[in-house]
C-alpha cells in the first residue's frame, strides 16, 4: 500500500502498527524515529523498522506515509520538524487519543500538498514502549479517523484501508464529537482510576497497606488502568479540556446522586441504575466490545428525567 512508512514514536502503538503492517505486508519499507538511543536499538533489534533515526525529519524524508505516534503534546513541534521534507502527495496521519488538538496543532504546520487524515485506534494496554506492541492489538477494534472537511476522498480511503488491513473497524467523524465521546468512555474512566488509585494510597498509611494486601477485586483493576503513561495522559487531559470537564461535571452530579441515595436508603434507585450498568456490560461483551463507542449516548432517560 505504501512504499515508505515513517513511524515517529516506537511506543506501543507505533511497534504495534509496525508488526501489524509487516504481518500483512503494507510497506516496503517502514523506517522510524526515537529519541533515545536504547529505543532506536531496540526497534531495530525486534525488526520493527528497517532504519531509525533520532530526527523526525529524517524518517519522514522520502516517506508516503508519516505516522504521528508520540504523546499528542510533542505533535505540533514534529509537524513543525517535518513540515519542510514531506514529498507532495505525502499522507500524514497520527494515532494520537484526542482529535480537535490535530487540527489545531499539526495542520498548520503542513504544505498545502500534503494530506491530513487524523486517527485514533480504540486500542490499546497499560503499557509503553516498543517492546509493548503485538501484531494484534487492532484486530477487530474501532479506529475512528476525523478528516477536515476538505480532505482528499482518496487520501482517508487510504488510511481507512491502512486500518482495515490491520484489522480494524474503520469510523469516521467530525474529531469535534470524538472528543465528546471518547470524553466519558476513555478520558474519564482514566481520571477515575487515577484518582481512586491516588486515595487509597493515602489511606494506606492509616491502613497499613490493606489496600495492597486486600486488591483482588474491584480495586485490582482500577490499578491497571492507573499504571498507563503519566506523559500519554497529562497530555490527554490538557488537550480534551472542554470535553472532559463537560463529562466530569455529569459525572459529579450523577455522583451526587448516588451519595443521596445511600444516605437516604433509596435502595431502589441504586437497584434500577445496577441493572441498568449491569445490562450495558453484557452488550458489550455480546457485541465483543465494539458498541462501546458506537452506541454510547443512546440511552433512553429514565422516568422523569
Ligand atoms: N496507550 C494506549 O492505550 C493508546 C491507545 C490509542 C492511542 N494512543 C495514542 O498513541 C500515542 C502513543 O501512545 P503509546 O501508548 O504508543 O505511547 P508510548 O509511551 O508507548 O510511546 C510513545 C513513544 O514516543 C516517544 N516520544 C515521546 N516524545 C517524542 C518526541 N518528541 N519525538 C519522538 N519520539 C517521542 C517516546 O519515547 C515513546 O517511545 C499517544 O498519542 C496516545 O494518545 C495510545
Ligand atoms: O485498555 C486499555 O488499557 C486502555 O486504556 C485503552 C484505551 C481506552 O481507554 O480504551 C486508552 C486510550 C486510547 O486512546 C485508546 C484505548
């Protein structure tokens, strides 16, 4: 599909995406940029790319496909870096969790001749670094591309063909609403778990670890969630601002709720929104995960709402 692909960042998505397009032979050749001498060495080593290099300009010269695969905060000075040696005709595309900042920070900072089609694979773990990526971590996930109103038909076809080859399911809308949506069914859980993690370690030293000892459950799997980047997520929250603290605000109220609930012993409530979440998880899991995103937003209120 492509003859040069430039992946700057070899983190878990940008390893991932190498493996998945090796696996389904999509480039002639992949080349990618690292800062760090030890993440150079060790992409070459597990054959993630033919050649790194430590400037993003030079993997992106000569390339017809530059992935943008870093912390969203670092996309505008790439762009910056690689405005000037991208080949006309060039797509640009990035992995990055929140989709308005693309157009904000990387647009402008590319020649007219060159394609933006942002993208965000719906995927992913609790852990960094190249040697984080598996071939499969795409398969059969959303990646929702949110092209600017005037991109290149032919341009997001390539890109949503790029994923499909992968193993993704492919949606596209404005990045406007993947900002709202991903808002509350990724920004938000991470914010949650972050905070619920912070808490109990504060507890800890009343308790004396009783919050390592007693984590089988509930709290075990908050935990996962709370060891994901600290740079990935800084990032997130200082560029979905808007959208996460419309959600938190719903959220908080909701919260409200639930607190009068319990102190006023309305066993009813906290009963019907339990069967209510309980429903929701087993269409997820029905529906292998993918109405998550796609069916979010479409509840129908409750009486007297
Ligand atoms: N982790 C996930 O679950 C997930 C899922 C979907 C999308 N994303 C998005 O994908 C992007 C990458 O995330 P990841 O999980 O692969 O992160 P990661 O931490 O595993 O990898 C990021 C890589 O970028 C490198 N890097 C950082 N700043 C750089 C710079 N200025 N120039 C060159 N390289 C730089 C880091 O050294 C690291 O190797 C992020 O924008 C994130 O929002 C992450
Ligand atoms: O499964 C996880 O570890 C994730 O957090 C993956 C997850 C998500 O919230 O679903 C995290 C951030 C991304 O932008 C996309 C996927």
């Amino acid at each position: 599909m492509f003859a040069r692909v430039a992946l700057i960042g070899m983190g878990l998505i940008g390893s991932s995406m190498a493996l998945a397009m090796r696996r389904a032979g999509l480039a002639g050749e992949i080349v990618g940029a690292a800062r760090s001498a030890a993440t150079r060495d060790t992409a070459l080593r597990l054959r993630l790319a033919d050649a790194m290099f430590a400037e993003a300009a030079e993997a992106a010269r000569g390339a017809d496909l530059v992935v943008l695969a870093t912390p969203i905060g670092a996309f505008g000075a790439i762009a910056a870096e690689i405005g000037e040696v991208l080949e006309a005709g060039a797509i640009v595309t990035d992995v990055g969790s929140v989709k308005g900042m693309v157009l904000r920070d990387v647009a402008p900072h590319l020649p007219l001749n060159v394609h933006l089609v942002p993208g965000h694979p719906v995927a992913g773990t609790e852990h960094s670094g190249p040697e984080a990526g598996f071939a499969e971590l795409f398969e059969n996930r959303w990646c929702i591309l949110t092209p600017p109103d005037d991109a290149e038909a032919a341009a997001v076809d390539k890109v949503a063909e790029l994923w499909r080859r992968m193993g993704a399911k492919v949606e596209i809308m404005p990045a406007q609403h993947h900002d709202l949506v991903l808002a509350i069914t990724s920004h938000v859980p991470h914010l949650i778990a972050y905070n619920i993690v912070g808490t109990a370690s504060d507890l800890e030293t009343v308790t004396q670890s009783e919050v390592i000892k007693f984590s089988a459950g509930g709290f075990r799997d908050f935990t996962r969630i709370a060891a994901s980047d600290p740079t990935m997520w800084r990032d997130v929250f200082l560029n979905n601002k808007e959208a996460v603290l419309e959600m938190l605000g719903r959220f908080v109220e909701d919260l409200t709720a639930l607190q009068r609930a319990i102190r006023w012993g309305e066993g009813e409530t906290l009963f019907d929104l339990f069967t209510h979440t309980r429903a929701i998880r087993r269409s997820i899991v029905e529906a292998g995960q993918e109405t998550a995103v796609a069916d979010f937003g479409r509840r129908q209120p409750a009486q007297g709402e």
